[in-house]
C-alpha cells in the first residue's frame, strides 16, 4: 500500500465512523431519549457529584480531585480503545456519541474512587483496591449491562477487575505525592 493509498483508505474509514455515529446519534435521539434508562444514565451522572460535593474533605479536595482526574483519563482512553477494538459497548447513552460513557468513566467511577481515598486513608491501599475493583467489576458492570448501558461483547470482568484494581492503586500513589505545595 502506497502512503496515498493509505490516506485514501483513512478518508473511507472517517467517512464510515461519521455513519456510524449518524447511526447512533438516530438511535439514542428516537428510542432511548427519555426513557428510565437514560434518566438512570443522567442521574449516573449528576448524582455523584452532588455527592462529592456534600461528602468530600474540603482539606485535601484538591489532592484527591486531581487523583480522581487522573483515572478519569486513563478510563476515557482505555474505554476508547476498548469500544474501537469492539471488546464492549454502551447501547444507552446519555450523550450521543459513539465511543463515550460519561455517566460511567466521567462521573460514578471517578466520584467512587475519590470517596474511597478520602474514607479511612490508611486502610491498606491493597485491600481497598480489591474492594474497588471487586465492586466495579462484578457489581457495577453487570448492574449496567443489566439495564443496557453497559454490553459486553469481547471482555470479561475479571479483565475490569485487574484494570480498576490497578487504577486505584494509581490514584493512591498520585494522591500520596508531596508535590501537592503551593505555587511560590
């Protein structure tokens, strides 16, 4: 293949996603809009943060916040690649948008492992990220797939387990840093 042949071939394959995208944005726009599944997908979303708001340690919001965005991104690239290989999907979504969960990846995981940092800090930070995983993996992802917004395809959850597990242990260390001084 020629390098114009290949940019010819990237055109073809862009003009596919934006179908499939056109093809999603009908779906969730005329079946899922407004249904309990999408209001559950809303309230995934906005639910957390309240929460995270009322609960969090004022102190160290900051800190934990930052550890929080952290995993929010490895998640947003790991879920991107994971739904571009076709290894999961999310058949209901609150935004139309093929690759994306926000309800999951950007607000109950994130808000999740905050709260988890912050609660008794020093539990073993193993043990509570076994816990994280444990409840991610075999609780909240069959509690999703249950209810359409989570559909695994090519995966298994022990595969979430051993990811959410080490995400934690990520949060953890970032949130334990000494670099968090201020700004002189």
């Amino acid at each position: 293949m020629t390098y114009q042949e290949g940019l010819n071939q990237i055109d073809k394959a862009t003009q596919q996603l934006t179908d499939a995208n056109k093809l999603v944005v009908e779906a969730i726009m005329n079946a899922f809009l407004f249904t309990w599944q999408w209001w559950v997908a809303l309230a995934m979303m906005v639910i957390p943060w309240v929460i995270w708001g009322i609960f969090r340690n004022r102190e160290s919001s900051a800190r934990i916040f930052s550890a929080g965005l952290l995993v929010m991104v490895l998640s947003e690239i790991l879920d991107t690649v994971g739904v571009s290989f076709g290894k999961w999907a999310y058949p209901v979504k609150l935004v139309p948008v093929a690759t994306i969960n926000f309800s999951f990846r950007l607000s109950v995981l994130p808000v999740f492992l905050m709260l988890f940092l912050q609660y008794k800090p020093y539990v073993n930070p193993y043990i509570k990220a076994i816990i994280f995983g444990g409840l991610g993996a075999y609780a909240g992802l069959p509690a999703l797939a249950m209810i359409d917004l989570y559909k695994k395809i090519d995966w298994a959850y022990t595969y979430s387990f051993f990811i959410l597990t080490l995400f934690y242990l990520i949060a953890h260390w970032f949130s334990r840093r000494k670099t968090f001084e201020k700004i002189k």
